[in-house]
C-alpha cells in the first residue's frame, strides 16, 4: 500500500509518523470520563499530560475497592451501550 510513495519521493520532510500519546488520553477522557475520574482518584491528573503515569496503576492491581470501582463503571457504559442501541434500533 504505496499510496503515498511518489508524493513521499518528492517532499519526505512533510512525513514525520510520529504520535504524543494524545489519542489514548482524548479517548479516557472523552469517552469514558468515569474511568478517567477512578485514575485521577488514585493517582491524580498528571497522566492527562504524561501517559506512561498510568504505569502508576500497577500498584491498585490488587486493590479491590479500586477494581470494584472500574466494573461498576464498566457495567454502567454497557448499559449506556445497550440502551443507545435499543433506541436506535
């Protein structure tokens, strides 16, 4: 999939395949604000600037509180799932 080949052969500066990590944290934030309210609970709101502070999490792994937390948000984003498609459908 050379789509882009010849235009790359003549300005190669213009491509730069690089990313910040801002998907992953726009994706947290905007689509699951819950989980995004969870993490900064426990580890604060610096990881909306740095993603590798999640890395942080690893220390709630085994703290139940913390993953009873995550499946009540999961349970409710499914259910907000289930119910958008119902009404669509």
């Amino acid at each position: 999939m050379d789509r882009f080949h010849d235009f790359y052969e003549m300005f190669p500066e213009r491509f730069q395949n690089k990313t910040n990590g801002i998907t992953p944290r726009r994706w947290l934030l905007l689509c699951n604000p819950g989980l995004s309210d969870i993490i900064a609970e426990k580890i604060g709101e610096g990881w909306v600037t740095d993603l590798y502070k999640l890395r942080d999490l690893k220390k709630y792994a085994e703290d139940e509180n913390f993953l009873r937390n995550i499946i009540k948000v999961k349970q409710v984003c499914n259910l907000l799932t289930k119910m958008h498609l119902t009404l669509e459908g």
